[in-house]
C-alpha cells in the first residue's frame, strides 16, 4: 500500500508545562520533541509530511522548516481539536488531487517515538486489512490517557477520553497513544462530520474511527515498548521520560564496551559516539555530535558539546565546546574550551585555562591562569601560568602567532597581532607589542620602585 501522507499535530500549546514556549519545542537528549517525531515519520519516505501548527504557530512553522525543509506547514483555524487539526491538513494536502493509499498521523508530544515502532505500526496496518489501525499501550497507571474499548473479536470498538469514561471503561490499562493509520479515503469522508459534542467540545479524531468502523475493520498494535509511545504533558513527565530514556542510552555504551561508573549522573545524548573502553566519569553531560575515542577519559564533572577527543586524552573537570582534543592530550581541571580550537597530540590545557579558536600544536603545554585566544602556538612551547593573548582592541579581533619550541615566562601578555618566532625565551612579567625574530630572548623592563615606611592616608 502507498503511504500517501502524514500528518503530525503540533498545534498545543501544553499548558500544563507552564512555559513560554510551545510543548513541541521543549527537548529531551538535546532534541526537541517535534525535531525527534519528524525524524522518525521522514524516515519512513511518506510521500509528502505535514505538519499542523496553531499555538505560536509561525515559531513551530520555522523550527519545522529547519528540521526539514521539504515539510509542509498547515496552519489550524481557531477550531480547536485534533479532529479538526486533521481536517485542515487533509484539505490542504490534498489540494492538488485525493490522496491515495495510507495517512499516518502522529502527536508531537512524545519524544521518544522511533522508526521501528512506526514500522511495524504500519506494516501492520498493511496486513491486516483494516480501514483504520491505532497504536496502543499497556500502562500500569493509564490516568490521563484515552482507553482502548475493544470488542470480541480485538477490534477497536471506540475510544474513550479520560474525562468522558465511566468507571468501567477508566479500569481499562490499553490506551491510546495518538498515533493512527488510516486509508486516504476513508480518513476523508470519516472527518468529514466531526463536531464538538463532548466535555470538551472539541473535534476529536478519535470519533473519526466511529465513522472508519462503516468502511471495514479499525485494529489495534499495541506497541511492545511503552517508553517509546509516552507523552508529555508535564515537566514531572518530561523528567522521569528523559531520565529512563537515558539510563537504556548508558546500559547500551555499557554493553559496547565503555565505562560509565554511575549512569545516574551521566548523560548523554543520543547522536554522540563513544569508542571501547572508553571511561565516562560521573557528573558528565556529552552533548549534541560529541566524538569520543578509544581508552579516553571523561570526566567527572566534564561537559562536552560537538567535541571529537581523540585516543588516550583525558578530560577532566571542564567544559569543552566545538574543540578537537588530539591524542593523549590532557586537559583540565577547570578548563573552558570555547568553539574553534584544535588542541594536537600531547597537548596540555590546565587548570583555569581558557581558550577559544586556539590552535595548539603537538607536545605544547598551557599549564594554568592563562587566556589563549584566535593564536596558534607551534610544537612543544611551554606558556607559563597567568599569560594573556590580547586579541581583541575594543573593535577587532587579532591574531597571535607563538612559534615551536618557545618557553613563556609567567605573567607575559601578547598584544596582537603579534608574531614570536621559534626557540624564543620571554622573561617573566613581559608584555609583547612587537614581532620577535627565531632564537631571541625578550623581556619588559620594568622599574621597582619601593618607598619605605610609607602609610596610607586616612
């Protein structure tokens, strides 16, 4: 069967999250939740995508744009419902001609929704026949969601919303996870007399499977993974959501090959790579498309973002961003790597060091209290604790350029742009303007002047 279109609902605002912010663009593992339910529909090739935007909907729009650029944006009306919802995206897609074959559709509050389980959803669906299938789960404590009414046979008879149940109907633990396949044809006309009445009074799709019932079978696919169909309405949900989503992530690098001493304080998203053996210490967050080789450490307290640290380096106690981190390299602890720096094999970066677009070559040391910034320091240098690039004049940024093989006094300060050749020696307290040929020795002069028995006035 053609899969012919989804249709993903991102037009709640969720106000039980208490937020500024749409529900659909809070994150969970560094994503938001509509990026991860778009990922997941987009990789199942529907012919066209769509998603439906209401709340802040210019906002969502944009954020759906810069996930995929291919998707289209339908924008609700002041009807509220996701019956509704479903019926502007049906009239706008199809537009150019009735769609033909399946339509997926898909709530953008659960985060965790994954290619597999929408697969087999569909796959499903395909097998079986019916004219409309829903995705279930098996809850333990299904307060707040719809339950599953089935008949007999396993076919879904109705579904029924938390507010409009009766007792029996709330002792019910199938749900429903808002998450269906329809025929193109049969989704049509089964919108197509949706109203309002309920306690709600909003168009609910749900009372389209009624409707779906008249054309042939509805069914149900209870999805074998109930932490993959979990919504968010809350932070409270959010929360315990991320965490056990975070435990599988770490029990997964375990099983791979890599330490993680305490998985309860150790995050890490789902785009980062972790080499074998490989030691991730406690209180570290590896975050966005962060690369971590073979036999490196980690940690604790370390926080890396779109790092790559090659073989052996050690981390520790830092924060590192947008920074490639070469063999062996030592780095920390208190160090703060800002985006753009290239730090080679051996390399050192030490405590209360900052740097940002520092290219530090092969066996050269930053021990400590130093700044290094838009500099490139040759092999094996040695900067001594408390130096400064001077790199920015009120207006501009300049360069600096430390050759192989220098040996920087304490205290010095670079003003750039500025360029000290190779085996220079500077004297402590240096304050360097001009440039400084191979094999030189520079210092600042620089006067003591003591004045004995001096008192301060009061």
């Amino acid at each position: 069967m053609t899969f012919s279109a989804a249709i993903i609902l991102a037009a709640g605002e969720g106000t039980r999250m208490k937020s500024d912010d749409p529900k659909v663009l809070h994150q969970l593992a560094g994503k938001t939740f509509l990026q991860r339910v778009m990922g997941s529909v987009r990789a199942l090739e529907p012919t066209v995508l769509g998603v439906v935007v209401r709340y802040q909907g210019e906002r969502v729009a944009e954020a759906a744009r810069s996930y995929d650029a291919d998707v289209t944006i339908v924008h609700q009306d002041e009807i509220p419902g996701t019956g509704r919802a479903v019926q502007c995206a049906m009239s706008q897609l199809s537009a150019e001609g009735p769609l033909d074959g399946s339509v997926l559709i898909a709530a953008s509050d659960m985060p965790l929704l994954d290619e597999t389980t929408l697969r087999s959803l569909m796959d499903f669906h395909a097998q079986s026949g019916n004219s409309a299938t829903v995705l279930t789960t098996i809850l333990d404590d299904p307060t707040g969601y719809g339950r599953i009414i089935r008949d007999s046979q396993g076919q879904v008879l109705r579904i029924v919303e938390q507010k409009d149940a009766n007792s029996s109907e709330l002792a019910v633990h199938e749900v429903n996870t808002s998450v269906y396949v329809f025929d193109a044809k049969v989704l049509a006309q089964a919108i197509a007399g949706l109203d309002d009445d309920n306690a709600q009074g909003e168009f609910y799709l749900t009372d389209a499977l009624e409707k779906a019932k008249e054309f042939g079978g509805v069914g149900a696919y209870a999805a074998p993974d109930a932490l993959a169909v979990e919504g968010v309405n809350d932070r409270v949900q959010l929360s315990r959501l991320a965490k056990a989503h975070n435990r599988r992530v770490c029990e997964t690098w375990m099983r791979a090959g890599v330490t993680i001493p305490d998985p309860e304080t150790t995050w890490i998203e789902d785009d980062v790579e972790l080499g074998r053996d490989v030691t991730v210490l406690p209180g570290s967050f590896l975050q966005g498309r962060t690369v971590v080789a073979s036999k490196a450490v980690v940690g604790p307290y370390t926080t890396l973002i779109d790092a790559v640290v090659d073989e052996g380096a050690v981390v520790e106690r830092s924060r590192v961003q947008g920074t490639h981190i070469g063999k062996d390299a030592n780095i920390g602890p208190w160090t703060y790597l800002r985006p753009g720096n290239d730090l080679g094999e051996g390399t050192k970066a030490g405590a209360f060091v900052e740097m940002k677009k520092a290219h530090i070559d092969n066996g050269t040391k930053v021990p400590h209290l130093s700044y290094v910034g838009d500099a490139h320091v040759g092999e094996h240098t040695n900067i001594g604790g408390g130096t400064i690039t001077a790199n920015y004049d009120g207006k501009n940024k300049h360069h600096t350029e430390i050759g192989s093989g220098v040996h920087v006094g304490a205290g010095n300060m670079f003003v750039a742009p500025v360029t000290v050749g190779d085996g220079v020696t500077t004297g402590a307290g240096s304050v360097v303007r001009h440039d400084v040929p191979d094999d030189a020795m520079v210092y600042s002069e620089n006067t003591q002047h003591v004045v004995e028995h001096w008192t301060p006035s009061k």
